[in-house]
C-alpha cells in the first residue's frame, strides 16, 4: 500500500497536462488523463494503467507509451512500457505499462518518460 501511494504522488501533476514533446513522437497532441500503478501479489510485476487520448488530427499504426521506475531517491531503476496497434484519431486507449522483475522491493515511483509512434 505504501508503493501505491508514493507512486500517485510522485506522477499525479505529470498526468493533468498533455505529454511533453520528445523525438521520434507526436508532440503533445497525445493527452494523458490518468495513471495508477499496481504491484501483483508475488512483488514481481508492476502495472502503470491509465487513458491517453489521440487528438493528434491524424491515426498511429502503433503507440508506445513509456514509463521511468525509480527508487525512494528518484533515481531509475528499470522501466515499464505498452503499447497499442492503431490509435485512431480522437481515439482514446486504456493502456497498461508493465514490468516484470524477481524483486521489485526497490522500486518506489514512477515518471511518464516518452511516447513513441509509428
């Protein structure tokens, strides 16, 4: 329970506004609405899940969406990443980013790093 609180405040003023441009993406025209994480029952999987909403003007063949897992000091430790096949203009996807490790014990946030399209 205390993973799940520290990651909803680490992320929670990234998630009100539209995703920052990167290279390679689609700028800020993907606008995410939310984020949660989950850790499983064994302590081995992380799941980022959320909506994002294409108001890009134009349809993806494929989106990834791409997340930074830190520890207690925000320094990155792995990452957790989905993706769709086909994000339709004014589309919006129910996404789930993953990460499966034997130990998790060292994750204690997480940070919305990229998009990446095709």
């Amino acid at each position: 329970m205390k993973l799940l609180l520290l990651m909803t405040v680490l992320v929670s003023p990234l998630f009100c506004q539209q995703a920052p441009p990167v290279p390679g993406d689609s700028g800020t025209c993907l606008v995410m609405t939310e984020a949660k994480a989950k850790l499983d029952s064994n302590g081995q999987k992380i799941s980022i899940t959320g909506l994002v909403l294409n108001k890009c003007g134009r349809s993806f063949d494929i989106v990834q969406i791409w997340f930074k897992l830190v520890d207690g000091v925000g320094v990155r430790v792995a990452d957790a990443f989905g993706w769709v096949g086909g994000l339709a203009d004014g589309e919006t996807w129910k996404y789930e980013a993953i990460n499966i490790r034997l130990d998790q014990s060292d994750v204690a946030g997480f940070k919305f790093d990229k998009f990446l399209i095709r």
